[in-house]
C-alpha cells in the first residue's frame, strides 16, 4: 500500500497538469510509496490523455464527473475515496511539487496535525506573476533559486507565517490560511469532519471552512516549509473575488463565532487589517477580559415592558429581574464560558463579537454595548455602531453617553 494519496483537481488545464504530473514523477521517495489520483470535473480538453500517458510512470487513478458547474469539493470528495494511503494530500494543477515534497508531507505526519505547505507564486484571487518563457521550462528548484528573493514571488500568506516565526501554532486562526493548494491530512480525520463540504459551488473558502472543521476537531494546523510547490502563473476567473467573499459568508452562517466573524467581517470590507493580527487581538482581548463583570451595567438598563434588547458583551451574568420583566433579551458575547452562564435563565444567545451577528434589521427595539467590547473599541467603534443601529431603533453605548 501507499504511504501517500496525492489529489489533483483539475479542469481543462491540461498542459498545467502535465507540468504537476512531472514533478511527482520526479519524487525521490519509492514509487510504491506514492499514489496519484486526478480528479476531473469535466474538462473538454485532452486531460484524459494527457493522465493515461503517465500510467507508467506513477500509480495513477483517473476519475472524471461531468461539468455541471463549480464542483471542487464533490471532485476531491469523489477521488478521496479512492485513496488507498493513510494520509492524502490535495495538491492544485500547474502545482510543481519539489522532489522531497512528499516525504515532506509524510515527516510532517509524525505527530497528528493537518499540513499546510508553502507556495511560491501563490496570490489567490489575481493573476500570478508572470514568468518568461525560460523560467517556466525550468524545474521547481530551479524556478525557486531563480526567484526565490524576489518579494513577488513568496506566498501571499508569507507575511502572516513571519509573525509567528512560520509556526502555525501559535497562530490565532491558522484555518483561514488552509488553502486547499497544497495541504495533507490523515486519511481518517479527513473522512472523521465529512470531507470537504459541497455546498460550496463556486470558487473560495471551501478549504478554509475544512480547515476550521479540523481545528474544531481537536487536529492542529501545521505549516511546512520543506513541503513546497511553485504555483505556475495562469489567469484567474476576475469572479473569483467576489465568490470567495460569498462563500466565506457562508462558512460564518455555518460556524458563527467571533474568530470566523471577524474573519469575514475583514474579508467582506476589504479592511487592511490582516485576519492573524486581528484574530490575535481578539485573543488577547478575551483573556483580559474574562474577569470583567458588567452586572451593574446591565441593572442600569430598565427597558419597559415587552421591549425586545440585544446586549453586545452580556458577560457572565445578567440581572434576575430580566426572567420576570417582560421584556425578551438576546445575548452575545465573544466569550463561550461567560455566554453559557449568562443564558442560564432561557435568554437567547449568540457566540457572536457584534460586527456581523446575522440578525435581522430592526429585529429590538433597543442594543447595549457594554464595557466587554471596550478593549475593542479603538479598532471597531464605527463598525459596531453600524452593526447595532442596523439591528436596533435604539443603541446605548454603556460606558459612553447614550447614542
């Protein structure tokens, strides 16, 4: 049997892929070692011949499913289930894998993890840099020694992977930089979180949201840089950009809590800020802020009867008399221990910071923005505001005056 199950998707890319295939021929690990499986969602092209003239050469599986659109994750899902290897890799075409990019992946499987590997070229919703003509003839170690110091050339996410010495955990949400480009999981834990999710039928987000399935499931996310590739330029779909801030909509309505919230909240407003130092942030926040008991606060609020209250940052407690007032209240705090308590009495809740709760517009009569998101404040003042005002007629801001 294999030690390794590498997927390729692919769609009428033919030539790319004869570019991939190359390099994991060129693997040094023993051939029996390795077992390739292309997953084709219905290329017109000549992809079926382009596989069988490596039949060969690799331990090769072919698996085609007709177009009917956008179907990545069924694709890889399908091929998945061809995979004879312990652990299975999905790795794009028009990918150069260097030759020790498989035993790379197999020595990061030494302790349980889910691997995400360094890509150069990679930008993922632009079109890559150009190489000329020589360049791109050249092999992946080659292309690297080329270019490897040209800034152009690093991966999109180098400048996240630097902040934390390209040790992926210690990162706030290693997930949202799981791109399905080049990554490796047991075969197992792939199948134990359901592969990946085929709701998503357009491109973007449908690795992230596996990557925050696995994180959930106890599995850390590592990076490995000895696993490389090259991503070889080719044009992207100019909808790519807006898909994938759908589909990262559609990972927040599935898992909503306040990392994937602020993660999308950034990606959807094209904010500057990247998704590791806010998440960081967010962390840091939470811990400081687990003491903080806004009680009092809250006992100052006297809604008449039957108002309907939203209270951004509930904290661990909220006064006894709003079981009996007459008035119904939603909670939401970004910390799960103090919501849990704080929903002790039948209150709605939600696990949730208050940049994008997902409620409805003018759904209460009146929202409270404690001192829990003070420590948040500087950053996302206006975006709260707009949040609260959006969901509410009224908006109180209980460590400011009323607004």
């Amino acid at each position: 049997m294999p030690d390794l199950t590498v997927v390729i998707p692919t769609f009428n890319r033919a030539a790319l892929l004869r570019r991939t295939l190359d390099t994991l021929v060129a693997q040094r690990l023993p051939a029996q070692s390795l077992e390739v499986v292309v997953a084709d969602d219905g290329s017109s092209d000549d992809t079926a011949e382009v596989v069988q003239s490596y039949q060969n050469r690799l331990q090769l599986h072919y698996h085609f499913q007709d177009d009917l659109g956008f179907r990545a994750g069924a694709a890889r899902n399908d091929v998945a289930k061809l995979a004879t290897a312990p652990i299975v890799a999905f790795l794009d075409d028009g990918a150069l894998a260097n030759p020790d990019y498989a035993r790379a992946h197999l020595d990061a499987h030494r302790e349980r993890a889910a691997v995400m590997a360094y890509v150069y070229g990679y930008a993922p919703v632009k079109n890559t840099r150009t190489l000329d003509d020589e360049v791109m003839s050249l092999d992946p170690v080659a292309i690297v020694e080329h270019l490897g110091k040209d800034l152009t050339f690093r991966d999109a996410r180098h400048y996240e992977f630097k902040m934390v010495d390209f040790d992926a955990t210690r990162m706030a949400a290693p997930w949202y930089l799981f791109w399905s480009g080049n990554i490796s999981m047991r075969t197992d834990d792939f199948w134990a979180v359901g592969g990946f999710d085929e709701d998503f039928r357009s491109w973007g987000a449908e690795d992230v949201e596996l990557g925050y399935r696995l994180t959930e499931f106890g599995i850390p996310i590592v990076l490995s840089r000895d696993a490389w590739s090259v991503e070889l330029p080719h044009e992207r779909d100019a909808n790519n950009a807006v898909t994938s801030t759908t589909n990262m909509q559609l990972v927040l309505d599935k898992h909503p809590a306040p990392i994937v919230e602020l993660c999308t909240f950034l990606l959807l407003t094209d904010h500057p800020m990247l998704p590791e130092d806010a998440g960081r942030r967010l962390l840091s926040w939470t811990r400081r802020s687990r003491k903080l008991d806004v009680l009092a606060e809250l006992e100052a609020i006297t809604p008449s009867a039957l108002r309907r209250v939203a209270v951004f940052g509930c904290g661990g407690a909220v006064p006894a008399s709003w079981a009996t007032g007459g008035s119904s209240y939603t909670l939401l705090d970004f910390d799960l221990d103090l919501l849990t308590r704080a929903r002790r009495d039948g209150h709605a809740g939600r696990h949730a910071l208050g940049l994008r709760t997902g409620l409805p517009d003018k759904a209460f009569d009146l929202v409270v923005i404690t001192s829990r998101l003070r420590g948040l404040w500087e950053l996302w003042e206006k975006n709260l505001l707009q949040e609260a005002q959006r969901i509410g007629h009224e908006v109180r801001v209980a460590f400011r005056d009323s607004r």
